[in-house]
C-alpha cells in the first residue's frame, strides 16, 4: 500500500484487548463478524461522528483488508488523535484467531 506518507501500524496480534478499536467497514460487514469490544462509524460517517472517538487515548483503525482504516488513519492524525492502522484488518484479526461476534445467527465471518 503506497499511500504516499508513514502510516503509523500494528498486527492485529499487538492490538491490546482494552484498546479503543474503531471498525470503519459498511454495515453489513460490521455484522458479518467484528471484535466483540470495536466501535463501529462506518467510514462514510466518520466527519459526522468524529466527536464520538477519544482524544484521550490510542485508536486502532481497522476495517476488512487495511486500506480504508488506513486512509482513517491519516485523517485522524491529520486532525489531531494517536491513531494506528490494524495491518491486515479483520482478516488478518480471523486468521490471528483474535475473538469475533456477529450480528447474524451465523457464526462470525469476515466479509
């Protein structure tokens, strides 16, 4: 991914489990399968609901494959907040075996 500046990132193997985890995929993603703890503001909605998110504390990025979270990313460095992009993103934190819920009566999957 070149998205011409150093994207501050982690595995999904090193997200702490109390960190603020900000999931910023679609909807039908979301409840496809998610971190059980994430927050979700569908990227689309992030300028809206930016005031939502902690100043006060480190922001993991993640959405499906890391592309979307990290554009997130250097938006909300850009704006002021500690943020890291998930490298990988949720199919990364699958194939780690990081804990996923779903919304749906299926178990969790990354779509």
């Amino acid at each position: 991914m070149n998205l011409g500046e150093d994207i501050p990132a982690v595995d999904a193997t090193a997200v702490p489990e109390d960190a603020y985890l900000l999931d910023v995929r679609e909807p039908e993603e979301w409840q496809a399968g998610h971190a059980p703890d994430a927050v979700h503001i569908p990227m689309a909605q992030l300028s809206d609901r930016a005031g939502e998110i902690p100043r006060d504390q480190d922001v993991y990025v993640i959405c499906r494959s890391g592309m979307r979270s990290a554009r997130v990313t250097i938006a909300l460095n850009n704006a002021g907040w500690q943020a890291a992009n998930v490298d990988g993103g949720m199919q990364r934190w699958a194939e780690a075996g990081r804990p996923m819920v779903s919304e749906m009566s299926t178990d969790p999957f990354v779509a």
